[in-house]
C-alpha cells in the first residue's frame, strides 16, 4: 500500500495561517480577508495584501483616468457603428 500526500482541507494565508480567501491581485500571495484591503482598479475592485500595499506595488486607477478611459471606450464604438453603417448603406 503506497502513501498518499497530505491534502490540508483549505488554503491557508501565508500571513496569519488562518483559512484563506484567495490570491492578492499585486503578488498572487493566497491571503485570509484579514490581510488584504480591497483596492479599486479600472473596473472593480482588486483585494491586495498589506505587504504590496506598503511597497506601494499597486497602481489605483485614478477617477479621470477611468472616465476617460469610458469616453474613448464609448467614441471608439460610436465610430465603429458609423463606419458599418455607412459601408452597408
């Protein structure tokens, strides 16, 4: 009979040892919801352990930038469906 390697039941934070959440977003560190602090990006929010925050590894998406990061979005589509609709015209 061979051995089988041990399986824990969950992922634990590599911080604290307590049962863990998920990956950060900056480092993919497997964190409990203790030690990460939801940070806002372009279009949700991204939890990120302490440590990259005070390394200050991540970058927020400032408001501006993601309004005009919405207003290209939305020009470059108005004039995709201008340029289909005069081809097809």
């Amino acid at each position: 009979m061979a051995l089988e390697p041990l399986r824990p039941d969950y992922d634990y934070c590599v911080y604290c040892h307590a049962v863990a959440a998920g990956p950060c977003a900056a480092c993919g560190a497997i964190c409990c919801g203790d030690c990460v602090d939801l940070v806002m990006g372009l279009t949700t929010r991204r939890a990120v352990c302490h440590s990259c925050l005070g390394e200050g590894r991540v970058r927020t998406a400032a408001p501006l930038r993601r309004w005009l990061m919405l207003a290209a979005a939305l020009i470059a589509t108005v004039g995709l469906i201008g340029i289909f609709w005069l081809t097809w015209r």
